[in-house]
C-alpha cells in the first residue's frame, strides 16, 4: 500500500477566496469572536484513493504516530509506504518507535523540504476547502468538523473522484 499524507488546519475561521460581487458592494462574510483551530491529519491511497483523516485539537507527534498506526491496523498484512514532507513532527523517537514496532512493514519516505507540489494529498486539501470551507461560517465547531468529516465519507464512497483530484491514474491502469 502506498500513502501520500499530511496535515491540514482546520480553522473555524471561513477560508476566503475572490468571489463575485455586484459593483460598488463588498461580500460580508461573517467570523467567530474566537478563531478555534482543529487539524486534519491524514493519509490517502495513491492506488485506490481511499482516505483515513481523523481530526485532532493537536498536531503533535503523537498524533501523527497514530495516523501510521492507523494505516497499519488498516492493512494487517504487507508494506505500508508512507511518503509525507520533512515537518519536524514526522521525525522523532515516538515515530521510530512505531516504524521499529512494525518490523519492516512500514516505510517512510520523505519528500524534499518546501516542495509541497509533490505531494498529490496538498490537492485533495485544496479540493476539501474549495468544497467545504471557503466563505462559509458554520455555527459551531461541532458543525465544521461534522462538514469535514461527511466530506471524507463521502469521497470515500466514490474514490475514483479522490484518484481524479490527486491525479492517479492508478485505477485506469489496473
């Protein structure tokens, strides 16, 4: 199994993008008093374009050790290749740890640092914006993370649109 992974800030703050507005008025887009930030930590098949993106109130190694545990636990035979960007947070003893744990069966492969056009999940986080939060203001935090969540359940559903956002053209050569 190969995985591209990464994170993503969720922010309760709305993402704003150039938008259309009649001449002379400006789009209001409405914030919350307090910006309250979760983050996705995820991973997606670059073969069958599956995704495993829980969310967390932290991005700290730990978390991320339980993303690769996670994918591990998802395919209990065979090896896991892992490709992710050089974040601090990818590299520590908690994550050797892990990799030491699965003797052999998990493979981490870094990208080179500031080179995140080579990473395909980078689109699939821009399509989740596009799609989910830019200018939209939900009225909770609850109610963002469960937009988020119903985002990654849905594409799951059809991961052939995942392989088309990430550019795999894995499944049409199977």
């Amino acid at each position: 199994m190969f995985y591209y992974a990464d994170e993503f800030n969720l922010s309760w703050f709305p993402t704003l993008r150039a938008m259309l507005s009649p001449v002379g008025q400006q789009v209001m887009i409405p914030t919350p008093r307090q910006p309250d930030k979760y983050y996705g930590i995820g991973a997606v098949n670059y073969h069958t374009g599956e995704t495993l993106v829980p969310f967390r109130r932290r991005k700290r190694r730990q978390e991320i050790a339980q993303l690769l545990q996670a994918l591990l636990e998802k395919h209990p035979t065979g090896t896991v290749y892992v490709a992710w960007d050089n974040a601090d947070t990818h590299e520590d003893d908690e994550i050797e740890e892990r990799v030491r744990a699965a003797t052999g069966r998990l493979v981490l492969l870094y990208l080179p640092t500031y080179s995140s056009w080579l990473n395909p999940i980078e689109m699939l986080w821009r399509h989740f914006r596009r799609e989910v939060t830019h200018c939209e203001l939900f009225e909770t935090k609850q109610a963002l993370l469960v937009a988020a969540q119903d985002f990654f359940d849905r594409y799951n559903q059809s991961p052939e649109k995942i392989l088309s956002i990430i550019g795999s053209q894995a499944q049409k050569a199977s």
